[in-house]
C-alpha cells in the first residue's frame, strides 16, 4: 500500500476488501500530526485538529453531557467506528455512545451503537464530513450528527435518520444558540467556537 498525506487507494470492494483494508489500517504507521480513517474504500490520513477545536470540542462535552441517555457517555479521545455494511471506518472529533460499548479489547467499535457524533471539519475533510458521513451516520441510525464547519463559522445539527441520510437539519453561525434534538432536547450555546482573533480555523 503506498501511503500518502492525504487519499492513499486501496482499490477493490466488497467485505473481504473491507476486512483487508481494516486489518491495513492496524498495521499502518500513521506520520506524527495524522490521523487515518477509511472512506469510500481508501485508508485516508488527514492531519489532527488545530488547537482551539480542544476548546470547542470541551463546551460541546460539557453541554451535552448532563443531558446524555442514562448510561451512555460522551468524549473527544480518538476511537474508531466501524460501518461495515457501508465499508467505511471513521473517527469523529465527539461521539456518545453507551458505556458497553467499550468494554472490549478490540480498536473497533460499533458505529451503530452511537447515540451522538460530532465533526469539526478541516480544509481536508469538509467535504467528505458534509457528504459521505451524512449518509452513513444516518443510515447506521445515529440520533443526531452535529457539523461544526470550522471554516464557515456555523453549526448545523441534521437529526431524523433514514436510508438517505437524515430528512431533517438546521443552521445557525457560531454565536447562536442551535437546538439539540432528541435524545439530548437541549439548545448547544455555540459562543466561544470561533477561531482565535487573527486565526480563521481553516
């Protein structure tokens, strides 16, 4: 497999691909400052997130958390999520999810089981976490997927999950407050998610 800093191919579908490409992803030595996920049958490393999103990535935890499903748990740790019947494997910037489901030893957990997802976009990412990951987070079922478009400054919230996504989202620029439907049904107070002064986050 010859690696690159972004969209390495791995070409080839299907599960036995699939598994070939998570069993690549083990073995990788990812460069310092990459991270690497597995989207539409590529391993892609992309670099890791700016400063001020721990920042971001803290308010949305510390918001969400006193309103998360009885005994699931919220964070911003690295961790893998495994989609396997749409061959991708991804790891969002926030995720919640019940507790059992890290009570294993493997590095692959179940996406389905995710109650919540998070993606702060970056200049390499956004377009796959404004279009490949709608599809499949809906599709798998998750509640709720929050957009926080780094770039653009504004958050969009899509819920009602189905086949082709999710029917329904709203927007609003960093600053506003943006309703968190269920199961969190809380507004997210998006204040303090903007760049540093002199910094545009892209």
């Amino acid at each position: 497999m010859t690696l690159m800093t972004e969209r390495p191919t791995m070409s080839g579908t299907g599960p036995r691909n699939f598994e070939a490409l998570l069993d690549g992803l083990d073995e990788l030595v990812v460069p310092v400052g990459y991270k690497a996920e597995i989207i539409k049958g590529n391993i892609v490393l992309s670099p890791w997130s700016k400063g001020y999103y721990h920042r971001v990535m803290e308010l949305v935890c510390a918001q969400l958390a006193p309103a998360l499903p009885e005994g699931h748990t919220i964070g911003s740790a690295p961790f893998l999520y495994v989609f396997p019947q749409d061959e991708r494997a991804y790891g969002p910037d926030i995720h919640a999810a019940p507790r059992r489901v890290y009570e294993t030893a493997s590095n692959r957990l179940d996406g389905e089981a995710l109650s919540f997802v998070a993606e702060l976009t970056s200049a390499s990412t956004r377009d796959d976490d404004l279009t490949d990951k709608v599809e499949v987070y809906g599709r798998a079922g998750i509640p709720v997927y929050l957009i926080l478009d780094m770039q653009e400054e504004r958050a969009t919230v899509l819920w009602t999950p189905s086949a082709k996504g999710y029917e329904s989202s709203c927007t609003k620029p960093f600053g506003e407050e943006l309703y968190i439907p269920a199961p969190f049904d809380r507004p997210l107070d998006t204040t303090g998610f903007h760049a540093p002064r002199g910094n545009n986050g892209a």
